[in-house]
C-alpha cells in the first residue's frame, strides 16, 4: 500500500464536515481528496479548506482513481448503498452509525464483505474509542466492580434534528448504547423493552430496558429534546461497587448567584477525543488494505436490537433479539 491514505468523503454537514478537519489536521500520512454533498457550496467550501476538490456523485468519488478509501457521512438512508458500493470497488470505508436503516440492509453488507473475503468495513461507534469509556471497560475486565448486575445508561441532545420519529430516536440515537453496553460486558442481548411517557406526539424521552444473555440488565434514556445541552453518563454496578464515567468539564463557575458547569449542545466537541482516536485507527488499518473495529458485523447486530426495540415501543412489549448466526469472518475479537 502507498504510504499515503488518500480519502474521499461522502457527507460534509456538522459530522463529515469534523471528519474532514479531523483528517486534514489530526491523522497523519492522510489526505482528503475529495468530497461529496448534495449542498455543492458547503461541499465547495470543505474541499478549499482540505485542499482537495468536490466528486460529481457520491457514486463517482467511490470509483475514483484518486481515492483509496471512504468515508461515509451522508444521511442514513443513503449507508448501505454506498458500503455496497466501496466493497464492490475494493476500497475500505468507515461508515458512520447507523450501518443501515434495517437489519435486512445491513445483513446485505454483511454478506457482501463476507463473499469479499476480508474486512473492509469499520462503522463509526465511536464511543469505543473514547477514552472515558476505554477505561470504563478496563475496570471492568480488571474485576474491580466484582460481577456486573446493571449498567444505567443516559443520552440527551438539547434538540432534536427535522423529521424525528419515535422510531428514529431509537434507530439514530439509541443505537449507540445497543452498541456500546454488548462491546463494554463482553455480552450479548437477547431482549428489549421500551416506553415513553409520551402518549400523542413524538414519543420523547424513551427508556430502555436491555436483557443481556448473562441477565445482566441495563437501562437506557434518551432523551433527544431535553432542552439543557448534549449529556451523555454510563454507570455500572456490580457485586463489588460501581463505575461511572466522570464529566468531562474543564471549568466550574461561581457566579451571579449560581454553581456550576456549562452544559454544551456540541456533540461532536464532546467527543473530540473519541472521533480522532477512531479515525487514527480507520486510517492505520486502510492504509493496510483492511478494517479493524466496529465491524459491519457488529452494524448488523445493532440494527437487529433496534428493529426489536422499534417494535417494543409500538406494542408496549418486550421483544426477544435473534440475530442470524455469524460468518466466521468476524470470529476475531468476538464479544
């Protein structure tokens, strides 16, 4: 491989837009090529700032023979298809979460990588690589909380995006804890239940509760109008004692009668860490000609937990998780 990963990016809003600076500024022997986004002057004014230039299609900066990989952070709907479209092509890609808008979709992708022969496919769970996180799952592993009972988990964004749905906050939002909680216990779930206090209108916030294969349970809010600012805590409890992750807050304030620390609404500043982290690693494994990390697999399995959960909250019941058996191909680092 060359010593240089030449990327194209296929979505420059708030997310692809970071990808892009995060490329250009943070991940060395990586350059950003080209861009695509429907928007052609945002697209225009992200290519000037990464000194590369803006693809006709998402399609063509895919077969570009100037880009060697992808990633992808174009509006859900649009994943699979152009995941499809880079295994065909040989090229690896991070996809941003989720893999798919139905598990069917990223079955699809899974059985495609599969046919392929090799990973070529790394979604964007980017919590795995925060370092808050991290060292919540080496606590864990080093048996300081005992056995794990519960995990309680919280997300809230201080608004929603245009066109949210009870089903999209699950399937956008929540989907970062179906990933994380299996990924943090080295476990699997097997069952799901979920609420809302809302009855008419969108049903925000939603709770979660998650049955994992051990009986370890865990409980999962997202909140996605919660008005305050981005927040997002993981607590475990076990036999032994507790885990938490602490706030990432540099500065507390005294003033004006009050005590206390700003609450940001940037998601993606909140998880600076995590995103560069994740990108150095995508980039170090395409640059090898492979993927590491969250895997299309575990894309898959996350789409799964969310049908069901979508599912739970129409009916109001709980509803059993049944994944297809998997490819051998993703035995390595199996959870």
């Amino acid at each position: 491989m060359s010593a240089e990963l030449r990327v194209g990016v296929v979505g420059v809003g708030a997310m692809g837009a970071d990808h892009v600076r995060t490329l250009s500024e943070a991940v060395p022997s990586t350059r950003v090529t080209e861009v695509f986004d429907r928007d052609t002057d945002r697209a225009k004014q992200v290519a000037e700032l990464a000194g590369g230039r803006v693809a006709e299609s998402a399609e063509g900066l895919v077969h570009s023979a100037d880009v060697d990989a992808v990633v992808v952070a174009s509006p859900d709907s649009t994943h699979a298809a152009l995941v499809l479209a880079c295994l065909a092509a040989g090229k690896p890609v991070l996809c941003e979460k989720p893999l798919a808008v139905t598990a069917d979709d990223a079955l699809r992708v899974v059985e495609a990588e599969v046919a392929g022969g090799r990973r070529l496919v790394q979604v964007g769970f980017m919590r795995r690589y925060d370092p808050g996180y991290a060292r919540l799952k080496r606590t864990l592993r080093a048996g300081l909380l005992g056995e794990p009972r519960m995990v309680h988990n919280v997300h809230r964004n201080a608004a929603s995006g245009p066109g949210s749905t009870g089903a999209s906050i699950v399937t956008g939002s929540m989907i970062h804890e179906l990933d994380t909680v299996p990924w943090l216990l080295d476990d699997r779930i097997v069952g799901i239940r979920v609420t809302s206090p809302v009855a008419d209108g969108l049903p925000d916030p939603q709770l979660a509760v998650i049955e994992m294969a051990s009986g370890i349970l865990a409980t999962v809010e997202v909140f996605v109008n919660a008005a305050y600012g981005y927040d997002v805590r993981c607590e475990v409890v076990g036999t032994a004692g507790t885990a938490s992750l602490a706030p990432a807050v540099p500065v507390s304030l005294r003033s004006a009668g009050t005590d206390g620390v700003e609450v940001s609404s940037d998601f993606v500043a909140h998880f600076a860490d995590a995103y560069r982290v994740e990108l150095l690693a995508w980039s170090r494994a395409a640059l090898a000609g492979g993927a590491e990390g969250p895997s299309a697999w575990d894309g898959y399995l996350a789409n799964v937990v969310a049908e069901a959960g979508v599912a739970a909250l129409h009916s109001g019941e709980r509803h059993a998780v049944s994944p297809v058996d998997r490819p051998s191909l993703y035995d390595e680092g199996v959870r």
